[in-house]
C-alpha cells in the first residue's frame, strides 16, 4: 500500500490559515489533522484534542526525551509540540497528515522527513496583513506590531518551503492548497508501483 | 514578469486524453494550446492551424535544420513536430503553454527545456484500453494490436515523466489535470520574487 503524503502549513498570524485549513478539511475526508500538544492551560472555548492535547511540562519533557516529538518549540514560556506516533501511524495506513506549525518547527520536521511537502501561506501584504490584524480589534497596538515582526522572520523562513501560496481571495486559495494536495499524490516518485501494476498485466 | 510555464502532456491513444485536455483548456483561457505541424495531409473535418498546421516535408526539413523544432518524430512515413517560436514567444510573455505530444517528442522537450513539466495519463489497464479500442470500432483487430504493442512501450517511458495520472473517471481526470497545472505555478522555484516583494514593503 502506498504510504499517505505528510503536509505542513504555515502562515503569519492574520493570513487566514485557519479558514482556508478548515474548509479544506471539510472536503476532504481522508486528510488527517495533526493536533499539537501544549503545556499552556486551555483558553474558554478549547477543547482537548481538537484544539491541542493539553499536558504537562514534565510530560512534554519527557515526550522529546522519549524521541516522541516530531518537532516542538516554546513560545511565550510554553511548550508547543506535534506527537509523532500518531502521525507516523496515520502514514503508514497510507492516510494523509496536514499539521499545522510555525516555521521552525517545519523546518524540524523536513530534517526528520524530507518527504514532508511544506506549504506557506503569503499575506498579499505587510501593510495588509497589518490592516487585518488591526481590523480584527482584539490586540493592542504593540502586539500587533509584534506580530508583524514575527511575521516578516517567518515570511523570511517561506524560501525554504517547496510551496508558496498567497492569499488574497479566500475561494482561490482553498483551491490553492488542494490544488497541491491532489498535484503532491501524482509525482512519479509516488507512482511508480502504479505504472509497474499497469505493465503488469499487459 | 514571471515567464510561462511549460507543460507537456502525453498518453497512449485510448486513454481519454483528448477530452480530459478540451475540458481543462476550456475552464483555463490563459493556457495555450501548441498545434503540431505534419507534413502529412488532413484528413475529413481537420482544419489547418486547429488540428495541425500542414507543411510540405521540404518546408519541414528546413525548419528542423533552422533549428525552428522544438521536437519532432516520424511516424507512418510522416514528420510531427513543435514550431519553437511560438512556444517561446508564448512563455515570454508569461502564458502557459500545453504541449500534446507523444513519448520520444516529450524526451526531447525534457532535455531541450529542463523546467518544462511532463504529465502522462495512464489506462487504468492494458486490458481496458483494449476494451475501449474495441468499443471505438474504428480500427481492426491487427490494427489495435499494434496500438496497444506502442501503448506499452509509451507507458515503459512514463518513468520519465514528472506527473502521472491515471484516467479511470473523466471528472476526476479533469481535477488531477488541473491541480497540477495550478500547483506547479505554486512552487517555491516560481515564487522567490513574490516573497522578496512581499518583504520589501514590509
């Protein structure tokens, strides 16, 4: 059986990552999202293992001390991680993963898996990108300009990528990625069973 | 400007081909259509320009020694071939192009334009591009032998393709087509110039 592909997705906070994520989700059934794990407490409206498996940091210690991470990262004093044995099952059933991650634990995870097909989602502009965070009301001004910055370090982290995708109208983007999810399962690389199959039987 | 990319598609005849392309050419206005040049002659209901542009095997000769063939093979006694310049006219002014060509053309292309994209679309099984020969009806049993004997060597070649999709439903043959259009447009190796600009205004 072919092994299913991993997919990581990145974007700035702001770049609507999340929207374009879920409807692609919804459409289709057999890609399997990666929830992370963290050490930070559940925010109202969280709930465990859909918007993170919340455990403790002697827990995720001892997770990366096991080798049971695929890749993590603190931010803000806390742990952010992808559990790998989920994953790796999910592949081997030859089922599809998309996991959700900041840059550099992406980069983690094609050092682990050079396989991986890593996807960044462009803002059509650093002004624009401010204007959405803004827009959106809930931070103060310092923290958004500290979400620029962060933005610009990651957009700078994009070249290592293998897609880069920018979104500026919602409908195109979502056809975007599942554009690169259907294109990803053609390459030769994953079809050369299949070509064997077909001469097979000639 | 971002050049056009290149796209070249082949497939052992019975496989759907035709159809799957006037599909994805007619929801996709920005992508051209190269039309062969022959030195054989038309045959009833062809039109010069649409299905071939016909050209005497003097006039073909020259364009070949010119250097004005991007590729071309024989076949029953009759040169097929590329016309280069509109090809490169095209790409330079940032249109993609769709090349319909068969194996040995596709080769040459590859080596002539490393970055040109090879699609092949597989028959879901020797048998059943036996079945579908039969049912056109139009060709004797000693006649689609030998298609099918060139079909197995044309699918031997399709290790050498970039892409291959297999059409077993026209619909989803039409998407897979599609989606490799638009994901090989979204490769990091199209977009350096996007992010660059992207982080110059920030």
């Amino acid at each position: 059986m072919t092994k299913g592909k991993l997919f990581v997705i990145s974007a700035p906070s702001g770049c609507g990552k999340g929207t374009i994520l879920s409807e692609v989700l919804k459409n289709n059934k057999n890609l399997f999202f990666s929830v992370s794990a963290t050490t930070r407490s559940p925010r109202d409206g969280e709930t465990e293992g859909v918007n993170y498996y919340y455990i403790t940091e002697e827990e995720f210690k001892r997770e990366i001390d096991n080798g049971g991470m695929l890749e993590y990262t603190q931010y803000c004093g806390h742990y952010y991680g992808t559990p790998k044995k989920k994953v790796i099952d999910k592949l081997e059933q030859g089922i599809d993963v998309i996991l959700e991650i900041e840059t550099i634990g992406a980069m983690q995870v094609k050092k682990a898996m050079n396989e991986a097909i890593l996807i960044f989602i462009l803002p059509p502009s650093v002004p624009e990108l401010r204007r959405r965070l803004n827009k959106r009301g809930t931070e103060k001004p310092d923290v958004i300009e500290k979400r620029i910055s962060e933005a610009v370090d990651e957009i700078k982290r994009s070249y290592n990528y293998d897609y880069v995708m920018m979104n500026d109208e919602l409908e195109v983007s979502i056809k975007d990625l599942e554009a690169i999810l259907t294109a990803s399962k053609l390459t030769i690389d994953n079809n050369k069973n299949m070509i064997g199959e077909v001469l097979e039987n000639a």
